[in-house]
C-alpha cells in the first residue's frame, strides 16, 4: 500500500516534507490519542460521578414514596395516635390518685398483716414523676410462708383501686436453711427482702408542672 511505502520512507528530519497521506495518518492518530486521554481523565470520571447521582436519585425516589405514603395516611395515623393517648390516660386513671397514694400504702401494708406476714421492714421512699405517672419506691422485709405471700398478692389484686407492684432487686429466702437432703415444706418460713414499686395516676396539673420544670431545667443547662 502507498501509505505503507511512505511510511517506510519518512524522513524523520523533514517533517514539512512527509506525503499529504502521511501527515493526515497522524494528524488522525493524534486526535485519537488526545481524544482518548480526554476520555480518561474526564468523562470517565464523570460517568463515575453520573452513576453514583443516578443511584442516589433511585434511592431518594424511595423514600419520596415512603414519606408521600405517610403523609397520605398522616390525619388517619394522627387520629389513631390520639385515640391511643386517649385509651392510655383511661387506663392510668385507673390507678391510685395524690391523694389516694397515702390509704392506698396502708391497705398494702394492712393486707401483708391480714395475711399473717411479719413486716420487718415497709419504707415508702421518694416519688419519681414520668410522663402520665408516679412511680413510688418501697423497700421492704418480710417473713412468712408460701400461702402467706400468696395471700398477700391475692389481697393486693382485690383492693379497690388498681395496684401495679413491680420488683426490683427482690429475693425470697428461706429464713433457716432446711436439713440437708430435705426439701422445704409448706411451711418453711421464708424472707421476702428488696424493693417493690408502686404507681399512681398524675392529673393534668401534675404533668404540665412536670414539664414545665423539665424545660427549665434543659434552658438551665443550655445556658
């Protein structure tokens, strides 16, 4: 071929004298290699960039549909989290009020005695506040059998006002270790020791100064 011919027969030394052909053989050939590097350095790099936005732009679609689904349902999620409230605050005025907190630790303490269970010990300690409710501490100690404390929860579950006792760090012990090989009987005496939590319903008053208190606290301490 000509173009093969006159390659072959350059004169590295007069470049303003190579073929027309030749001359337009590398001019093509420097095109393409400038158009390739071109390629490399930046539109490769900004097709990188274009997958990454397009991957974004699926996953930010996504959670577009997710939020607009939720705010679709939002007036008939709303009105189910009120009705929720609702049933919550109906629940909790079911127990003890301030004022019903005082009888209501005497009938507790009053039915562990009916029951035949030696108090030890029966200390009502300092109220916490929460949200819609007040949560009472009682560290206690007492002494009596399987059917004793039974009784004693049968009697709490029957009081007039409905009365939550959750424990915490409670232990029942036998109070004198039975023979060894022998298994304790009915009526083995044992030690009921820790502390117990009782809860009362706090009115509106109650929580607004509850957070009110709360917020002034966060404004002290951001200050």
């Amino acid at each position: 071929m000509k173009l093969l011919d006159d390659l072959r027969s350059l004169d590295r030394n007069n470049i303003g004298g190579w073929p027309k052909s030749v001359k337009t053989f590398f001019t093509v050939l420097l095109f393409a290699v400038i158009v390739l590097i071109g390629w490399y350095t930046f539109i490769n790099d900004q097709q990188n960039d274009l997958q990454t936005l397009a991957g974004k732009e699926e996953q930010l679609k996504t959670e577009f549909s997710q939020k607009q689904a939720k705010s679709v349902n939002l007036e008939a999620l709303q009105q189910q989290l009120d009705e929720m409230k609702d049933m919550l605050r109906q629940l909790l005025r079911q127990l003890p009020s301030k004022t019903e907190m005082p009888e209501l630790l005497v009938d507790v303490s009053q039915t562990a005695l009916s029951a035949g269970l030696q108090q030890e010990l029966f200390q009502p300690g300092t109220e916490v506040s929460k949200d819609f409710y007040a949560e009472k501490p009682i560290q206690l100690k007492m002494i009596g059998t399987y059917h004793q404390f039974g009784s004693f929860i049968s009697g709490v579950a029957s009081l007039p006002r409905v009365v939550i006792l959750t424990m915490h760090d409670v232990s029942l012990t036998p109070l004198n270790a039975p023979a060894k090989g022998a298994e304790p009987g009915p009526n083995q005496l044992l030690v009921l020791q820790g502390t117990v939590k009782t809860y009362r319903y706090m009115d509106d008053s109650e929580t607004g100064e509850t957070s009110g208190k709360a917020k002034n606290k966060k404004a002290g301490g951001q200050k």
